[in-house]
C-alpha cells in the first residue's frame, strides 16, 4: 500500500545530505570537555555550528544554547528564567494556544512562587492583543507567544505584543519550533528576549533543541554538572546531533523559496480536492504556514477519521503530536472558542516539500471517501 506522510509538522524526513555529514561525529572519540586533540576536535564542531546558527539568525555566536528538544528549550526558558532572574516581578503570562511544554510548567513555576496565567486567544489561535494589554502590568516578568501555531498554522502579532512587553518592562519568549528553517528569524527585530527551536521540525535529528538567549538575560540552568554550554546546561554534548542542527538549518534554509513553494502547492492542490466538505478552522486571508491545512468535516470525529485514513495509507493528526491518538480534543481549538463536538472534529494535514501536488490529491480522496462513510453520508 502507498503511504502519505501528511505530518510534517509532528517530524520531518531527516534530510539525506545531514544523515551523511553526521555520520563521522557519531563515530568521534573525543568528550568535547577534554583538552587533548579528540576533545579539542569535538568541541570545534560544537562552535563551528553554534557560528552558523548564530549567523542564520544574526546573532552573537555566545546567545546559542544548545539543549535536547525544543521541549527543553521552553522548559529552560521559563523555569531558567524563573530561578534565574532577580527582578520582583511574579507574574508569566503564556497564550492558552502555546505548545504543552510551555505551559505544563505552570505548576512548577507556581511552587517556585510565580504564576502563569493563559493569554486569551482569538479564533485563529492568535494572541487577543487587546485581553493582554488588560492583563499587562509592571509585576509581568515575561510574555510567552509562539511564532506560528502548530495546529493552526497562523502566525502571532509579535510587533503589537512586543510593543506591550516594552510599556511595562516586560520579556518576550518566542517558541519558533514552527518556523525556524522554513523562514527567515531575526529575534531582536521581532522583539524577543528569548526564542526556541528544535531541529527535528526542519530535517534534523530528533532530541536536538536550541534556544537563543538575548545576552544579559537572567537564565540559571536547570541540568548542572560539568559546566557546558557555558554553564547553561550540563551534560556531555550530543556532537554529531548539534552538527546535525546547524546542517539541516542551512539547507533548508538555501532551499526555502523552493520548499515553501512546494508544499504551498501540495497544501492548496489538497484543500481544493476536499471542496467545501471540509471545514476550515483559520478565517480567509489570514496567513498560515505554506504546509499546513486545518479542517473538520460535519459530525466526524478526528480519531476516528485518523484511524481510517491511516488504515488506508494516510498519516495526518489531530493536533500536536504528542496528543494524536489520544481522544481529548486540541487545548488549542477549545480556547480558539470551538466548542467540544467541533473541538473533536479538528484535523491538522502537514505537508512537506517533497510531497507532490498528485499525492496530495490521492490523499484528498482517500480522506474524503473516509469522511463520507463515517458520517453515514
Ligand atoms: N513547540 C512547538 C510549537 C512544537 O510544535 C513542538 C513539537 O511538536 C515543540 C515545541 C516541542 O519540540 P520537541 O518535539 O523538540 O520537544
């Protein structure tokens, strides 16, 4: 049976070219930590990789911190922030539509004596300006909105929220696991103090994060021990998995007007075959990422849809990875104000380059053909 991988959001393909280049660094001796040649080796592969991701964002090569998932990434952006700052202030507010790592840290963040409280979102899962500039205050330590959301596909209104970070003193910490890659980042031009990454989301190794940290950020590390990544988190690096990072940021970033092209067409030659049974989640016009497609069909549940499709051939999912297969509806789509049946009903199609418009047709009928005997139609 052929299958299509329409999940691109959840993982990518690790990109060939990187597999290759990473092969010799698995195969390395040297502990970057030691001081003979094998070390020393090693830990110039780590700086020659943190150089390149520092340049593909424009940033200091010291404000890369290299972590094991973008998971880690938002957990030490929030938690190390959290022990690390001196600052008076005890309040983070985070948009009810961000990824589970940044706001399962709630409970932890409230033992530490601070209080993460949910951004009220609109119905693209972006940030309700307005509901936040009511919640601002001078005692907000950090605002936490994500880039674009991973099962909406829509972007965030970072200009307007930075603009109400800076009234009150306050940081910005932007989970761009979406989009790094894929689209050109400058974080200090988009405002952020702190911005995340993960490397599996744009053809790299899986269990490989990153986050940039605007210098003079009080952030205290949440793994200790032998000092790396200047003292931001311990543990012998994963060397071949940094390489890989940096590998698979350049290539696709070399082939991003040509990727983003191919899957905005994949993406589009999809909805188009779908025709009006399929309900789209995000309003017309508002911009999305090219590979992402969100719908609900009437009186279909996306599990049952999921297991249907996938019988047939189809991997797709109904929201962030970690939750497909399970039956709770999308966090994201009940805060969105979709209501618990439609809540239940969402479904997220991912494309990548290398799907083909043609394939993206054969997958249409199959989810059409799927839908249709499931709601008895
Ligand atoms: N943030 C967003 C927006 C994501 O989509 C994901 C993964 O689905 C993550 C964070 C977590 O990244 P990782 O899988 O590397 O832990």
């Amino acid at each position: 049976m052929k299958r299509y991988y329409l999940d691109h959001a959840a993982t990518t393909l690790l990109r060939p070219e990187v597999r290759e280049r990473m092969q010799p660094w698995l195969e390395l001796l040297g502990n970057p930590s030691s001081s003979h040649a094998h070390g020393r080796a090693a830990k110039a592969a780590i700086d020659v990789a943190r150089e390149r991701v520092s340049a593909q964002l424009g940033v200091l090569f010291g404000e890369i911190c290299f972590v094991g998932s973008g998971t880690e990434a938002a957990n030490l952006a929030l938690l190390g922030l959290a022990i690390g700052t001196t600052s008076e202030r005890r309040r983070i507010l985070v948009s009810a539509a961000e990824h589970h790592c940044m706001l399962h840290p709630g409970p932890v963040l409230k033992r530490l004596g601070f209080e993460l409280e949910e951004i009220p979102i609109d119905a693209d899962a972006r940030v309700d300006t307005e509901a936040l500039a009511e919640m601002m205050g001078d005692d907000v330590l950090a605002v936490v909105a994500m880039h674009a959301n991973n099962e909406f596909g829509t972007f965030n209104d970072l200009a307007a929220i930075r603009g109400l970070c800076d009234e009150h003193g306050s940081l910005l910490i932007v989970d761009a696991v979406q989009t790094a890659g894929h689209y050109e980042l400058r974080p200090e031009a988009m405002g952020a103090d702190i911005m995340t990454f993960s490397s599996h989301k744009f053809g790299g190794p899986k269990g490989v994060g990153a986050l940039w940290i605007k210098s003079g950020t009080q952030v205290e590390a949440l793994v200790r021990g032998g000092g790396q990544e200047r003292d931001l988190r311990g543990g012998t690096e994963n060397v071949a998995g940094i390489v890989a990072f940096a590998d698979a940021w350049d290539i696709t970033a070399e082939r991003r007007d040509i990727e983003e092209s191919a899957k905005l067409a994949a993406r589009d030659a999809f909805l188009a075959a779908l025709g009006p049974q399929a309900i789209r989640t995000v309003s017309p016009g508002q911009p999305t990422l090219s590979g992402h497609a969100h719908v609900r069909f009437a009186n279909v549940l996306a599990t049952s849809l999921l297991i249907a499709i996938d019988r047939r051939g189809v991997s797709a999912s109904s929201g962030s990875a970690c939750s497909s297969g399970s039956l709770d509806p999308s966090h994201v789509l009940l805060a969105a104000g979709y209501d618990m049946s439609e809540a239940q009903g969402g479904l997220r199609f991912s494309f990548g380059p290398e799907t083909t418009p043609g394939e993206a047709l054969e997958a249409a009928e199959i989810v059409l053909a799927e839908a249709s005997r499931i709601a008895g139609r």
